[in-house]
C-alpha cells in the first residue's frame, strides 16, 4: 500500500463567495444540479475572487495498490488494445470514531493529584481550560494557578488556558495532557474543550462544555458549593460516577446535634480524592484518498468503443453517466446496450452500480459506446448525499475520433486544465466579466440610468444563479455576498437587486398580533397609525391573512377570493394599503398557499369539495393525508393535518394560484407576500408564484425544531439552518426567509447567559444570517411565538438585548408589533435610527470580536459597534476610527463611528 498525504491530492474545496465587485450571487432554477459542478473564477478577475478553502487535515491517506492505475488490464484489456487511460484522484469525508479520556490519579507523593485529558484520533489537539473555584457562582471561567500549568501552555485573554496534547512516545496511540493539582487550591472544578488546530473544530459533549467537578459535597450555611453528588464529567450528563470527586468526611460540626458553625476552611482540610477514569466517544471527519480508472479499447467485433471504469472506493458505488456529442459536454444518453443494473434517471442521465471485482477492494463496469461519440461524462454517487467528481467537475473522458484523437498508447493527450474546464460555465464567466467591466466603467455609470444599471445587475444574478446551480454539492456551501451598490452619494440607494429580495435597507414591521382580528376594524386601526410607524423608520408593513377563514385569525383560509375577513372589509382594506403607500410604506400580505379549508363534503363524508371561485375537487388535495382522502399526488412536504393540504403539482392549482396573487397585487396594491407554512410544499413552487406575481419583497416561514441533545440546545446548529437555506435555494433565491436559527440561539444565548453561542465554528454569525445574509429575516418575536400564543416566547426582559443585536447586524430585521406599542419603543426607534444613519443592509460585513460567557460584541461595516450581555467591552481606541456611544441599555450598548 502506497501512502501519500491528502495535501499530494486535489482537495474537495468549499466555495465562499466574496465578490471584490460586490455583485450578488444567489441559487438558479433550470441546471441539473445533479451534474454537480463548481464554477472556477479567475481571483484577479474583475468579477470577484473566490476563495477556495480546501478541507484541513493532515491524516496520511493510502492510495491502492498501484499509485497510477487501477485498472488490472490482464482481466480486460490485452496491453496493446488500450488506446486511452487516465486515473483520476477523488476526495471523500468519512467519519472516523476515537475516544477521549479523562483519567484522575494520585502522585507518588500522596499529596498531589494529575488530571489526564487524551485522545485517540490523529490531528493538533489543543486543550481550551480554565477552573472554576470553590463558592464561585455562574459558569465563568478563571485561570488556574500558574504551578498548575503544563508546560506550552498559552494563556488566553484572562479566562482560559490552551495547553496542547502530546504523544508520550513514538508509537503511542493517545495524544494527551497532565494537569498536576493540589487538593489547597479550593479548586472545585476542571473546564476544557478539544480543538484540532488542524481543522479548526472545537469538541464539546453535546454541544456543552467538558467539565470534571472536583467537589462532591460541600455544605455552607445550607447551600450547596461546588458539585452535588453524581456530578458527571460535563454539566447535564447522565453518567455517574459514585467513586469520584472531592469527598467530605464526617467531622463533629456535621453531626445534626452540633449548633457550631465550623468554617468552610475546616471543612476543607477534611477532603479527600477518590480517583476515576471515564472513556467517551468522539468523532472526526477526516478527508480520504481514492482512485477512479478509466481505460478505453476499440472493439475489433463491433467496431465500438469499450470503457472500463474501476474504482477503489469502498461500498456501493453508482456511476451516474452519460455521454456528449460536441465539446459543449452537455448531457445525453447513449443508446443501448447498457451495463447490468443500470437504470434510467429523469431522462437526462443513467445510473450503473459498479460491480465488484473478484480480488481485491475495488469495484467497476464495462460500457460499450458507439465510435462517434464525442466524450463520456460521469461522477460517482455514494448515497443521496454524496458525490464524488473531480476537481469539482465531472469526469470527462474524451473519445472523438477513437484511435486517431485518443493519442498515443496508453496515454490521454488531454491535460488537467482541459479536463476540468467546462465551456458552458466558461461562457458564463465570460458574459459576468464583460457585464461587470461595463457597469463598473466610469463612462457607464455617467451615462446609464438607474433602471439601466438595475436590468444589467439582474442579469449578473442570473448568470451568476445558473453557475451556482451547476456548481451546488452535497456539503453545505453558501453564497456570501455583498450589496452591489451603483450609487455613490450618501443618500440610501433605491437600486431593487431583484424581484422577492428588497433593496437590501428594509427594516420589517409586523402589523398585528394575535388578538387583532378581535376589534373587527383593525384595517381602520392601523390606518390611524400609518404615519406614527413609518416615522420610526420602517419601510416594510406585514399585514394580516386577508381572506376569509374558518379561524378568526385568518389561518385556515376557505374562499380566498373572498376579502371580507374579521381584520375588516375589503374596501377597508384597498383604503388602509393606499394609506401605508402615501406615507412610503411597502406592504407585505400574509399569504396561506399550504393548505385551504373545503366548503362541502365528499361522498365519503370527508371536506375535500371546495366552493367559491376556485371550486376545486378532491384532486387538488395531496394523496398522503389520511385525514382528507385527496386524489392528487403525494405532499412534497410536511403535511398540516388540520386542513386539506393543496397538492402544487396540479398544473389547475397553480394556474388558479398564480392568477389569484396577481389578483392580489393588482386590487388591493400589495408589494409582496410573507408566505405562510412552506415547510409543507416544494421552493419550487414557491418560485413559479413569485416569478408570476413579481413581488417587491418575500419571505416565507420556515420553522421547524431546531437540534437539542437531552433537553439542552446543541452549539453547532448549521443542520437546522440548512434546511432554512435549502428552501430558499429552491425558491432560487426569490424569496427570504425568517431566520428561526438566530432566534432559537439567541434564547439560549440569553437565557442561560452563554453569549458564546453568537459565533459558529468558522467566526460568523450561527444563524442563516451568516450564511446567506440577504435572504434572512431576522426576528426574535411574532403573533405565534408572542403575544397571547406565547408559542416560543423570548427571554422575558431581555427583548432590548435581542433588538440590538438585529437591527444592528446584516439580515432583514423584522420588529414585532406588540414591541413597538410598549415601553420599547423609544429604544427600538433609536435603534432603527442608527441602523438607517449608518447605512446598514442585509449584506453588510460583521465581524465578530468577542463571544464568550456573558458577552457578545461584533463590529458591523466598521461603522457601528456593538455588544449584548452583562460582560465588559469597548470598542478599540486610539486607532482611525473614534467611537462614540450612541445608545446605552440594560445589558446592551451601541457605539458609532463620528
């Protein structure tokens, strides 16, 4: 076996978009994303530069056992029929399992104790520490005594130590470190967390820190110090452990009969270690090695080309391939034959499982090709989730003019660069640059209108929409963008990016709350208050559900052309939007797409008959709700059980739908939808209404739970915000959505005074804000999760704190109506105030300066400062930028540059 390390291979790179320009770049609809590939831009490019961030690891990887080829001719090929052979290199993530350790053991010394942290996996383990002391209260953190320190240990700021962990010999499996400690110190507990320095990673216990509670029972004036009995190795474990930690022992002043109160210290001296040892699983994603050969023969027989693809990755491996006509390598499929077990996928590709070989750990199949075809395209599939190509392209295999263009013997003439080079992505590299260089000329920008400049960067994000979507894999990968900004005054630009997404300055105001439908005039009431809202500086109202409903909220909507609801009459409602326009407010409505209540009954007795307008049947029902008997095809979503849910694959549903929105937009003069429930049907669907109703702006909402390990919420929350941006990826980035990811955080953050969980792994914001900042909407409370549903309600008292942290930040803020009428307001509106001075939007630049325990500070477009919670920070003095506090509240405090 042949080793080599990853970094001899082409790693699997994730792309981060950081236009130097500041266009846009957003998901597309039409490309296969199948096709998987990724979209290489010049860095010197006058478009942007890419930053490609290669997966880190140093973990020796092993090739087969021939490092150039894997093909075995002697069982397919005779040496002298082989007119083409390449062997490609493939990076794949596999999760490895180790185990960490922590051991607690008594010196030779009797008096001494060494704490001893391992682990079992390969990497540059760093341990993150600090101690805790009897009588302290709250989870900070202090520095432990400098006699304490392992040698290398670095302090950090005045909380933590990093000490790194070593193997104590050559063939040692274990990286680990020592702790030595006396029993004196009134230590009461040992805080750390693992970080690999070599991918950045930091390890916890169910997203909690690593804690080794040093104190079993200490009792002072009937409260408990330090760790109760059964204290677990991390706070909130289920294990136990009855033989470790400091113990008490009995002394006269423990007796129930003795009134004396003995001092803590003397019930120190009576403590004794009882030592432990506790293993606990963990796991690393690490970056493997593999090869994938392709040899090609003419067939004396047949006079065709014959293909032999072998490959050592492990498992059932699905080529998914097809051929192409013309060096455009646009996807076709080949005529039959075709390889055992190979299937037909949606008529633009085939599927072929390899099969394995008979010796060794390899798999492959042979495919027989007609003589003109142009070139063999593939990539490998492992499961739903994962491909494998090469160099983010797909295999391309060249086969024009068989033995006369394959080259010599045994040898491919193509080089790297011209396999990995995609003409179709090519010419739109092109077409952005030559846009990009046209906008951004001086000559351009003096002579083009707004309009102009706006139709030219709707262009780029289309361009840029379909690379994107030929280039989306299965590891998260997102677009992080900056606003493209055609005006140079410091007036706020008006320039609309594109249709469902704003202009990137609106501040969101939610119209209503849950009780609001209960005074039967509400239209009447908003429109009393139309200028006092647009005053504090929004330039967004959502409104409630317009149609009549089974629900007096407007939720279970039945004729949707029926406008008469309990909010008020449709000609209150045409008067209050025409009010909200004279005062510069966009209106927003509460569209119900997911599901509609019947009028009538079926056969069976069941409400799938529907009335009204749009008198469907029960084939615009989904077939898999048991409860409502629909004809139609299964829900391409999650199913609200309390109403028939419409099924959007009908071609009568959409049409209806689509003509119903511009119905919308045209009579009542709403700018754009906040889209309710679209967990329950395909983005997909989602963007066909959008591009028919061409709104002003979008949102849906998107809320499902977010990831909890025992009742306590995990750190690393980017499964639930991918879902998030899953969505919004197929709506094509027509629409935004609330980010319920930052929410969710932010009541953990507050609640528990754990500001650390305000920063991801990689420095940036947790929530979908950072990673697709333009298409978030950010909120910390609604008419679901506040008011008298109290569904989710936010940290009572710290409301201010969740304020400052999104009208402050990147995102589409949105404030709730109950917050705005109430003791907040002058805060919010000073808030909102600083945001709008500043010129801060939904793609502005935060960078993150401190996240710890009881502070959060982040420094936005290095215009505004800010930090949340009861810890200390300032704003850096001395250097180009003097700050100067703008508004000051309890736990919170905004800094501006003068």
């Amino acid at each position: 076996m042949a080793a080599v390390t990853v970094d001899s291979l082409l790693q699997n790179p994730t792309l981060l978009f950081r236009p130097k320009s500041k266009v846009l770049l957003k998901p597309s609809r039409s490309l296969d994303c199948s096709r998987n590939r990724k979209l290489l831009l010049s860095r010197s490019s006058c478009f942007c530069g890419f930053k490609i961030k290669p997966r880190q690891t140093s973990l020796v990887v092993r090739a087969s056992s021939s490092e150039t080829a894997l093909i075995d001719n002697s069982d397919t090929f005779s040496t002298d029929d082989v007119l083409y052979k390449e062997t490609f290199p493939v990076n794949r993530i596999e999760k490895v399992e180790g185990k960490i350790f922590i051991r607690l053991d008594q010196s030779k010394n009797q008096q001494d104790w060494q704490l001893t942290v391992g682990c079992s996996l390969p990497g540059k383990w760093i341990l993150h520490w600090g101690v805790s002391y009897i009588g302290d209260s709250g989870s900070e953190w202090d520095q432990p005594p400098k006699n304490m320190r392992p040698p290398g240990s670095i302090p950090i700021r005045d909380y933590a130590i990093d000490t790194p962990l070593n193997k104590p010999s050559k063939g040692d499996m274990f990286h680990e470190v020592k702790i030595d400690f006396n029993p004196s110190n009134e230590i009461a507990a040992i805080h750390f967390v693992l970080k690999d320095e070599e991918t950045g990673a930091w390890y916890q216990h169910r997203g909690r820190d690593f804690k080794v509670p040093l104190v079993d029972y200490l009792e002072d004036d009937g409260n408990t110090v330090g760790a109760k009995r059964g204290f677990g190795v991390w706070s909130g474990a289920l294990h136990q452990f009855s033989n470790v930690l400091l113990k008490a022992e009995a002394s006269p002043a423990d007796s129930p009969n003795n009134n004396n109160n003995e001092s803590k210290d003397s019930k120190n001296k009576n403590r004794h270690l009882e030592g432990f040892y506790e293993e606990l699983s963990i796991v690393k994603e690490v970056s493997v090695g593999n090869l994938v050969s392709v040899a090609v023969r003419k067939s004396l027989e047949t006079s065709k080309l014959v293909l032999h693809l072998e490959t050592d990755v492990p498992g059932n491996v699905v080529v998914h391939w097809g051929i192409c006509r013309d060096d455009a390598k646009r996807w076709e499929i080949p005529a039959a034959p075709y390889p055992p077990e190979t299937t037909l996928f949606k008529n633009k590709a085939l599927r072929t499982l390899l099969q394995p070989k008979a010796t060794g750990n390899r798999s492959g199949a042979l495919f027989t090709l007609d003589e003109e075809v142009f070139g063999f395209l593939f990539v490998l599939k492992l499961d739903d989730n994962t491909w494998l190509k090469f160099e983010e392209n797909d295999f391309y295999v060249p086969l024009s003019g068989a033995s006369s263009v394959l080259g010599q013997h045994g040898q491919s003439e193509s080089t790297s660069e011209e396999i990995s080079s995609n003409s179709y992505t090519d010419g739109i590299i092109n077409e952005i640059r030559n846009l990009v260089s046209g906008l951004s000329s001086e000559k351009t920008q003096k002579t083009q209108t707004k309009e102009a400049q706006e139709s030219i960067l709707q262009e780029i994000e289309q361009l840029a929409a379909e690379a994107y979507s030929i280039f989306r894999s299965s590891i998260a990968t997102f677009p992080e963008e900056d606003v493209a900004e055609t005006d140079t005054d410091s007036t706020k630009p008006t320039v609309k990016i594109s249709s469902g997404t704003g202009s990137g300055f609106e501040i969101l105001c939610q119209g209503f709350n849950w009780e609001s439908h209960k005074s039967g005039r509400w239209y009447m009431e908003l429109q009393e208050k139309a200028s006092e809202i647009s005053s504090l500086g929004f330039t967004v109202i959502w409104l409630p559900p317009p149609t009549e409903s089974v629900s007096p909220e407007g939720y279970m909507p039945k004729d949707l052309y029926n406008l008469n609801s309990r909010y008020g009459t449709i000609d209150e409602l045409k008067v209050l939007v025409k009010s909200l326009h004279k005062v510069g407010l966009k209106v927003l409505g509460d569209v119900v797409l997911n599901h509609r209540c019947a009028h009538s009954k079926n056969q069976n007795g069941i409400w799938n008959i529907f009335g009204g307008r749009l008198n469907w049947d029960d084939r615009a029902v989904v077939a898999d709700d048991p409860h409502f008997q629909g004809r139609g095809n299964k829900s391409s979503g999650d199913n609200f059980h309390a109403a028939p849910n419409i099924d959007h694959s009908q071609e009568f549903v959409r049409k209806d739908l689509k003509e119903w929105l511009g119905w919308l937009r045209e009579e009542i003069g709403y700018d754009g939808w906040r889209l309710d429930f679209v967990r329950g049907f395909w983005g997909g669907y989602v963007k066909d209404y959008l591009d028919a109703s061409e709104p002003y702006f979008a949102v849906g909402e998107y809320w499902d739970s977010l990831s909890y390990t025992y009742g306590e919420m995990d750190h690393n929350q980017d499964a639930h915000r991918q879902r998030i941006i899953d969505w919004i990826n197929a709506t094509n980035g027509t629409a935004g959505a609330f980010d319920v990811t930052t929410k969710g955080i932010l009541h953990s953050a507050l609640e528990r005074c754990e500001y650390w969980r305000l920063s991801d792994q990689k420095g940036k914001p947790p929530g979908v804000v950072g990673w697709w900042p333009s298409r978030a909407v950010t909120f910390i409370e609604n008419h679901d999760t506040g008011s008298t549903q109290g569904h989710w309600r936010f940290p009572g008292g710290k409301e201010m704190q969740g304020y400052a942290y999104i009208l402050t930040h990147p995102g589409t803020p949105a404030v709730f109506y109950d917050h705005i009428f109430s003791h907040y307001r002058s805060e919010i509106a000073a808030l909102i105030s600083i945001r709008n001075r500043n010129q801060i939007h939904c793609r502005s630049m935060v960078k993150i300066v401190k996240a710890e325990r009881d502070v959060y500070a982040a420094i936005v477009d290095e215009k505004v400062a800010m930090k949340i919670g009861p810890g200390y920070y300032e704003p850096p003095s001395g250097g180009p930028q003097r700050w100067s506090v703008a508004l000051e509240g309890k736990d919170y405090k905004v800094w501006e540059t003068s």
